[in-house]
C-alpha cells in the first residue's frame, strides 16, 4: 500500500537493508528501535489483515505501527494480505476445528504469510533479503550454517511458533530479542519514549477482534451438540459443539466426576467429545506431519531429541522413531498430557536448537 508517511529510500548497502515485520506491539518496536540504533537501514512492514477494526484508528490492527515509525523516523507500509489470510489461516482455523483439531494459527500465519509471502513480496518490492521480528529467539551462526535456537529468557521463548521458516531463509532472519527479557525490552521502549511503552501485550487472536476465537467460527462450526463420553465410549451426557473444547481442556465439560477429568478425544464423524483422568488422555507416541526440518542429521530413527507439543514449558526427552517424506514420529520417555491433532509438535537438539516441527496428527 502507499508509505504511511515518507517513503522508503534506501541509504545502506543492500546487506545492510531490513525490513521489520510489525504489530503495534512494544516487542517489533523495540526490535526496530535495536536494528535502527545498530546501523540498518530499515523500513516497518504491517500487514493489513482480515478484522473489524479501522487501519486509521491509533491502537487498531497495527496503526501503533505507523505512528512508532514516525517517531523513530523510519519509513513504514502496510501490506494487504486480507485475501490471503482469509484462504491460509482463517479458513485453516475453521476446518480444523470442524475436524475436531486445535489449530495454531500463529504458527501458520508465521509459515505461510509472514516467512513466505510476505517476505516475497518484501524482495520484490524494496530489494531487501533481510526480515526481522520480535520474536524471542536466536539464529545462531555455525560450521554448518545458521541455527534456530530457544530464546535466553526461556519463559517468553517463541521458536516453537517460527519453526517452519525455510532453511535457506534462516540466515536472513534477524532476532535482536533473543538475547533478552520481557522486562529489559519494556524498560528499552520506556527510555526510548516510545509511545507504546505501556501497551499490554496481546493475549487472543488478532483476527477475532481480541475476542473469544469462536468469534472467528461459523455458527455451524459451533453450535451442534453431541454426546459427551469417557473414553471407552459410553455416553454420560450431552456436549455443546465440538468446536467448544479441545483436547487437555477440563473446564466447561458439563459432567462433574469424582476426580478430575479432561478432554480426550474428539470425533467430528460421530459428533462425540470423549472425557477421561489425567493418565487416560496422556501418551507417549506422537506423529507430526507437513514437517519442517530445519537440522537434517539430526532427525534420523532412534535419534535422542526433546520436543514440545505446546507454546510453553520445557522441551521433554523422546526418541525419534519413524522419519518418513509424511512425517516423524516420536515416542516421549514420559507421557505427554492430552497431545492435541493440529497443534505442534516442534523437536529440539540439546534442548536448546530447533531441529524441526510439524503438525501433530
């Protein structure tokens, strides 16, 4: 779309160009802020996307963007990828939920809209090969090439969400938060007087307006109710929609039993949503399909990795045991409570380096 306010005109050398990929939020500006203050040559990009709000409003879908470029002097563009996010992540999030999945829209949009499309568009438009985020991570530089690695403050850490950028790309990425956090970052945007300094961190989907996400599904989606059984099959009550749960979930089941009971299973073909105790929903296998590998060597069978198969917490000891052009399969040395179809499982060498990631089916 047209330049915010100043159009980008480049003063660096090529290597020396980036484009920041921004929100609004105090993280992207504070890593515009960094790259700016190190010598790039940098211009803010924020994508339009599918909501209800107004781009003009200050506060609404990125317009903080605009305005934190103007203060830091910094060309910035917004660009339209309505059409594209409706057909790669809201209908993806839909589906998925339909088919009884828990979706991670966020990691999808970073796969298919920010680390692809976007960036395409980013080259083609500006000349520029280098995108930053302010996601909480590191590429780090070895013998063999760049590596996506955790971020230091491992509680904020976000390479589980940026998994599935190309191989070829990851050299090009730029991650000046990695090495910090939360706190230091909220300190560098209130010393910079960035007015964005106090903005609370966003906690829902962007594309639900920061609302419930079934604001995002269709009424059929949501509104079918069904039998509620254990996990043997018996039928001890009526859920509300299979939309309305996902696997782990243990509120709002609408059956009360003598211990606590979670979401287990979900079948869109039956309609059933079936409940059972903790170890009833855990296990130790997990398959992961349209996997990204990001360390070849490193996923070969009875390999000795870790993985997550949510956002947070600690990466947990497994054994890869299948690697096929589908997918990778892996058996956990524990159980892993309630491993959810369209969530993520993400592998780690040493704990620490990305070796890949997949949907969990």
């Amino acid at each position: 779309m047209e330049p915010s306010f100043e159009p980008y005109r480049p003063a660096h050398p090529p290597d020396r160009r980036a484009a920041v990929l921004m929100s609004g939020g105090v993280d992207s500006s504070v890593t515009a802020h960094l790259l700016k203050e190190a010598g790039w040559d940098i211009v803010g990009v924020t994508m339009k996307i599918p909501t209800a709000c107004d781009t003009q409003k200050r506060g609404c879908c990125g317009a903080d963007a605009a305005f934190v470029c103007h203060e830091l002097h910094i060309p910035h563009y917004f660009v339209d990828v309505v059409e594209a996010f409706e057909s790669l992540i809201i209908q993806r999030f839909r589906n998925a939920y339909a088919a009884g999945q828990t979706p991670n829209p966020c990691v999808d949009c970073n796969t298919f809209l920010k680390f692809s499309l976007v960036w395409d568009l980013i080259e083609e438009t500006f000349g520029i090969h280098h995108v930053a985020t302010g996601h909480y991570a590191h590429v780090v530089a070895t013998q063999n090439g760049p590596v996506l690695r955790r971020g230091a403050d491992s509680a904020k850490d976000q390479s589980y969400f940026i998994y599935g950028i190309a191989r070829e790309r990851l050299g090009r990425l730029l991650l000046p938060l990695g090495e910090r956090t939360k706190g230091d970052v909220r300190g560098m945007a209130g010393q910079s007087n960035l007015s964005i300094a106090e903005k609370p961190e966003s906690m829902e989907l962007c594309f639900a307006g920061e609302a419930d996400y079934r604001n995002a599904l269709g009424p059929d989606e949501a509104d079918r109710p069904g039998p509620l059984t254990d996990m043997t099959g018996h039928v001890i009550g009526t859920h509300k929609g299979i939309s309305n749960y996902t696997l782990g979930q243990r509120r709002g089941l609408g059956f009360a039993g003598g211990e606590p009971l979670y979401v287990g299973r979900i079948d869109p073909q039956d309609n059933t949503v079936a409940i059972g105790t903790r170890p009833e929903v855990s296990r130790r296998d997990v398959r992961a399909t349209e996997f990204n590998v990001l360390l070849p060597a490193m996923l070969k069978p009875r390999g000795r990795l870790s993985g997550k198969i949510r956002s947070y917490g600690q990466p947990h000891a497994c054994t890869v045991t299948d690697v096929t052009p589908e997918g990778v399969a892996v058996e956990f040395d524990e159980p892993q409570f309630a491993p959810a179809p369209g969530q993520r499982l993400v592998l780690y060498y040493a704990d620490e380096y990305v070796a890949g990631g997949g949907t969990i089916v």
